[in-house]
C-alpha cells in the first residue's frame, strides 16, 4: 500500500491512496476546515513579519496540493511554498495546480517541492521556515515521530497549523442530522479504531488521539493552541456528497475485514444493508475531525 502522506487512513477507499480518492475529499475537506484558526495563523504571519520578504511556508505530506490550494488565498504574500511528499505524481499535479494559485493580494505563488519520505523524520526540514501546515497527516504518524517532530518545531519557534485530523468518532444519520445506528456499526467502529492504530509507515499509528497528542506535547512546551472541530457532514438530502459518503463505507468495510477476517459473513451484511440506505438517500455519515493551530507565545 503506498504510504497515505496526504489522506486519513481510516476516510480512504479500500484501504488506499490515489488521486482520484483526494479529489473526492477535496471540496468537503475545504468546507469542514474552520476558517478562524486560518485567521489566527494569518494574523500570526502577519504580526511576526519585519520586512516584505516572501512567507517560507511547508506543507508536510502535501498531496496534490489541496491544502495549499485552500491556504493560500487566505493569507498575505508574497509567499514560498515547500511541498514535501513521497509520491512524485502528486507532487506533480500539485505543480501544476500551484501555477493557478494566488496569495490574497492575487500575486502568484513561488514553490519547490521535494520527493522524499517522512520517516524517519529529519527536523533540518523545518528550517529557514515561517509557519507549518499539514492536513490529515498527524493520525497516522506514532508517537515517537510526533515527538521528534515537535521537539524540531520548538526548537525552532515555529507555529503550525494542522487540520483535518480524524477522531475516530463517525456516525450515520438520517435527514435531520439525528445519529443513526444500531449494534453492528458500534462494533465496526471499535474494529475500525483498532484498524487505525496499526502501522501506516511510521510505526504503531496514533488515529483518533492525534490532536490530543498534538496538544499536550505542544502545551508542555508553553505553546498557545487554538483547537475546532472540522466535521465532515455527508448529508442524504446531498446527492454531490454520495459518492464520498460511498467511498467510505466501502473502505470501512474493507479496514474491518483486514482487521477482523473471521467476521466476514457479519462486515458484508453490515456493509450492504448501510450501501442501501446510502444510496437510497435515506442516510447520510458524518465523520468527526479536529484542527489545531499552535504558536509560541510572543515574548516567551
């Protein structure tokens, strides 16, 4: 399976990561997001310049750009992009993306991109920079790579803004938003938190307790976080988000099967019944994320 840098494990069909899976993501990431902590980090970029030198700005585990495409309009320039990520044909498009993409003074972008992996994590990836993204990444790293990483961003000073961590938490739900669920898709979520906990490249994965680890280890270091929920809610009533909502419980039913084999007969039976209220209209899934901003207090 090819490392997942740029997509949650658990929200990818059938297990995998491909373009095709992050253009689907790509227009409810953008709504999930929540826009006050790209605020917070816009002023905090904004209060620590001293000159009219470009933003040095890296987006860890980059993808085909998306989160970049989302930032970038929302914060000043003129701006520098470092685009790291293992797979060269996403890195790629995201080439070809970035020639489109404006700062909010609509000047155009200046990037470089390295193909390289994340592990282990080297922190001289870090320097010369501003300001960290990285979206739906932290929930597959483990601890230890959490903690080299925060320990070279401290050092450092660096703020970072990290977004679309998973939970773990997702539920069905009918038209009025009211979670639907019965006995069987509690157990497939137990299994599925189990599924995501497993190696993703990094060792032992941190899933659900992302944003948790994230915090505490940063606020032991006398950071100031700002924290939101950034839920996806995959509405029946929204035709445009079934696809996306298909998706998922076709590669949640996939995790679970890797996770528990000798529950086959149960996962597909589980699997088709929910297809058919999915496809029918009659449900929806809304999946629970989190985003983090995180900066070391001025003056400290």
């Amino acid at each position: 399976m090819t490392m997942a840098l740029a997509s949650n494990a658990l929200n990818q069909p059938a297990g995998r990561f491909d373009g095709r899976w992050l253009t689907l993501r790509e227009p409810t990431d953008h709504q999930a997001r929540d826009a006050s902590l790209t605020q917070e980090a816009r002023r905090w970029l904004e209060q620590c310049r001293s000159d009219d030198r470009p933003l040095h700005l890296i987006d860890l585990g980059s993808g085909s750009g998306s989160n970049v495409a989302y930032l970038a309009n929302h914060w000043p320039g003129p701006q520098h992009w470092r685009l790291i990520d293992q797979d060269a044909e996403l890195l790629e498009q995201a080439e070809r993306r970035l020639q489109t993409l404006r700062d909010d003074d609509a000047r155009p972008l200046a990037w470089q991109h390295e193909q390289r992996s994340l592990t282990p994590f080297d922190p001289t990836l870090l320097d010369g920079a501003d300001l960290v993204s990285a979206s739906a990444l932290f929930d597959l790293v483990s601890r230890d790579w959490l903690d080299g990483f925060v320990q070279a961003m401290v050092e450092r000073r660096l703020p970072g803004l990290f977004t679309l961590s998973i939970t773990g938490g997702w539920r069905f739900i009918d038209a009025d938003g009211n979670y639907r669920e019965d006995a069987d898709d509690r157990w497939v979520r137990r299994t599925l938190d189990e599924h995501q906990h497993r190696d993703k490249g990094f060792g032992a994965a941190l899933g659900g307790n992302a944003t948790d680890a994230l915090a505490e280890r940063f606020a032991a270091h006398g950071y100031d976080l700002m924290r939101a929920a950034s839920p996806w809610v995959l509405t029946p009533s929204d035709a445009d988000a079934r696809p996306l909502a298909l998706a998922l419980l076709d590669g949640w039913a996939e995790a679970a099967l890797e996770q528990r084999p000798d529950e086959a007969t149960r996962i597909h039976a589980w699997h088709a019944r929910r297809r058919t209220s999915l496809e029918a209209g009659d449900w929806g899934v809304r999946v629970e994320h989190d985003d983090l901003f995180v900066h070391p207090r001025h003056g400290g």
